[in-house]
C-alpha cells in the first residue's frame, strides 16, 4: 500500500461536496445542524486571506467535515492532517474522496518526512490553511474531556513559520482555537426510550434482571459485568478488592501489555500511561497494514493483524471509562459516549470515534472560537528557548479550548441527579 498520501483539489469534487455536504452529515455522522454564531461568522470570515492554523478539539470522526463547513463560511478552502488510516476505509473510496478536497495522510509516532513537509509548504504558501487536531489519534468518543495534546503539532507551527519567512520576511501565522460541542437533538422522552432500548439488548446478552433501576444504575450494573468478563478474559486475579476506575485501568493495562509483547516496539514504555501506549500500539498495527518499509515492524499474518486491531479496540474501549465522569453528569452526550463503549466492547461493533455507524439519535454541533493570535507573539521566544516556548503555545492553546469546553457543559442538562444510582 501507498505510505503517504498527497492532498489534492478537484473543484467539481469540491463543489459537489458542497451541494451535498447536509445530506452526508447527516447520513455520516447523524448532525442536523451546525450552529455557528453571527458574530463568530464575522469573525472568521475576517481571517480568509490569512496564512491560518485551525485547531480545535477531536473526539469523534465528525470534526473533519465540521472544519471544511467551516472553511466554507470563511469563504476559503482547509488542507487536513489526517491518519493514514483513514484513507483505506470504505475500501478505499473515503481516502479517495477526502484526498480530492485537500487531506494529507500522516503516520503518528514516526517521523512522516512527507507529511511533514506538505504541511510546512501549505502554510509557507500566502494564504495557506492547515487544519490541525492537536489531541491527535485515536479519537477519544469523549465529548467532555481533552485527551494530551501532541507536542509536535506545536513544533511543526514554528517550522511553518521559518519556511514562510524564507519567502516573506513579513508572514506570519494566525491561530485559530475552536471547540466542537455535540447535543443530542431529541426530547428527553426520546432520549431515555431509545438508552432503554439499548440497555436491554445489553442486560440480555449479560442475563441481568433490570428490576425497578433507574437507567444510570443499570449502565453501572452493565459496566459491572463487562468488567468482570474482561477481569476473567485476561485472568486478573484479586480484582474485587479494588474500586471500579483501578480495576478499569488494570484491564486496559493488561490488554496494551500483551498487546506490546506481540508487536515488540521498541521504544514502549510498559509504566507509561494507557493513553501514550495506545498511540503508539496504534501507530505500529497502521504500519504492519500499510506495509511500511520498517525492518524493525513485526512480520504478522493477516489473522494476528485482525487480533492486534481488535485488541487495540478492546483497549480503547476501556480507556476513557471513568466511573465519575457519567456519574457525576449523567448528560444524554455521556449515556451515548458509554454506550457505544458498550456495544463496541460487547457485541464488537465498531466504536463510532474510530469510524463506526453514527450516533442513535440525530444531534446538533455548536461550534466556538478563542480569539485569534498571531505566532509571531511567540516567535522570538522560540528563537532562543525552542523547547520552553513549543510548552508555552501549548499551554495557552490547551487553556484556550479547556475555557470554551467548560463554557460548552451549560449547552446540555443532566437526565438525572448526579450520582442518582437509588437504591
């Protein structure tokens, strides 16, 4: 398989994307609505001859045709960074598609010398937009929490940078943060009919007898048995004396762990935290399937390839599960973030942050925006400390979107009383 893929523009492409851009977000990902305000629309279209960095949050796989709406309402057109990954689903034609409207495949955790420097040349480019997620893959499928920001993509901002000012000494590069908020658009009568529904596709396969629980005590109970399954799978052993989130982390652990042991990476750090080991698990099965030339990957078959994806799933199944975050804001947005967990988990569907089936019920994205900044602010800090000022910008580009993600909590009211288990 091809290793990188380059970025195109086919305009008929584009606009056909265009015309057609509410029906396949709706068939793609299940949003209605695009809520954008109009003094935020003012806002952007201001910067459409700006060289521009567009960053913003990525739980999901919907915030790519988010951001190209978005370059819309600029008046312009994006360049994305996209997984390599990405580019082999739907046999292919989806890497088709997306490539003709400007996306470039980067392979995380190596060094993608041509993903790299297609990136530096479209910013160097007067006008050029890139957009960038700087969480990185996988996606979480969590709406409410930000996953570590990448330092590269901090690194690569700065190189941009060098490049335009080798062509103009003047350029300079506008940063623009923005947050996605996804709400689930139906009525709470709606809502609870459909996680009902749901949950007991689930209480059945477990043989759990729901009683009088209300719906927050039966996602813990299914969560329970889920648990004790995984615990007995990968024969954890003295697991009952610990509380829920320890028993989570000692399954995804152990998952990645033997996951590792299989592909042998050479610099994995078996005491590191679960979300840094994924990245890279990830980035060594993208590898194997594209056949990267690396003397160093594994050779694998076609059977133990299926495995280590379907064990990389297991484990990103378990590894934002935190017993506090439904419980104590048990918002229709974490009910479905935990159910598709679930069923990915259970009935081995595929979770729909790494491209699976789009949500159950129709929901609208709010989009907001920090204001924007230039690099320059930063850039002769980081001509004489490079490290210190890469953690400078990523700071205030982690603060600018945890300030919009707080703001964004208020849009979505909790289904019941926090902690509400009963009895």
């Amino acid at each position: 398989m091809q290793a990188f893929i380059p970025p195109k523009f086919n305009l008929a492409l584009n606009w056909t994307a265009d015309l057609l851009f509410p029906v396949l977000l709706r068939a793609m990902h299940n949003i209605n609505e695009i809520v954008i305000s109009k003094s935020d629309k003012e806002m952007i279209r201001k910067l459409r001859n700006d060289r521009l960095l567009f960053f913003s949050n990525h739980p999901t796989t919907a915030e790519p045709p988010i951001a190209f709406h978005i370059g819309n309402v600029m008046g312009t057109r994006f360049r994305y960074m996209a997984s390599r990954q990405v580019f082999d689903w739907g046999f292919g034609l989806i890497g088709k598609a997306i490539s003709n409207i400007g996306a470039f495949s980067v392979i995380a955790g190596i060094n993608d010398r041509e993903s790299l420097k297609t990136a530096r040349s479209t910013l160097a480019e007067p006008g050029g937009k890139l957009v960038l997620f700087p969480e990185g893959e996988p996606t979480s499928g969590e709406n409410d929490s930000l996953m570590p920001f990448q330092e590269g993509i901090a690194a690569l901002s700065f190189w941009a940078l060098e490049d335009a000012k080798k062509v103009d000494p003047d350029a300079d590069i506008t940063i623009l943060p923005a947050f996605i908020k996804y709400i689930v658009d139906a009525s709470r009568d709606e809502i609870l009919f459909d996680l009902d529904k749901s949950l007991k596709r689930l209480e059945k396969k477990y043989s759990i007898n729901p009683g009088n629980k209300n719906i927050l005590r039966r996602f813990m109970t299914v969560g329970k048995y889920m648990l004790l399954e995984a615990e007995e799978e990968y024969k954890i052993k003295d697991a009952e004396s610990h509380d829920f989130d320890y028993r989570i982390g000692r399954v995804r652990h152990e998952i990645l762990d033997r996951l590792a042991d299989k592909l042998k990476p050479t610099n994995y750090d078996y005491g590191a935290d679960a979300i840094h080991k994924l990245r890279l698990l990830f980035a060594y099965i993208e590898m194997i399937a594209i056949n990267y030339p690396d003397p160093k990957l594994p050779k694998l078959t076609k059977e133990e390839l299926e495995w280590c994806k379907r064990e990389a799933v297991k484990a990103f199944d378990f590894i934002v599960i935190k017993r506090d975050y439904l419980l104590s804001r048990p918002t229709p947005e974490r009910f479905y973030e935990w159910l598709a967990r679930y069923e990915s988990y259970v009935f081995g569907e595929t979770p729909r942050a790494l491209g699976g089936a789009p949500s159950h019920l129709p929901r609208k994205a709010y989009v907001s925006f920090a204001a924007p900044y230039k690099l320059s602010e930063f850039y002769s800090s980081y001509k004489k400390a490079k490290k210190e000022t890469i953690q400078s910008l990523l700071t205030r580009l982690r603060k600018d979107l945890q300030d919009m993600l707080d703001k964004s909590l208020n849009l979505s009211q909790p289904l019941f009383q926090p902690y509400d288990i009963g009895d």
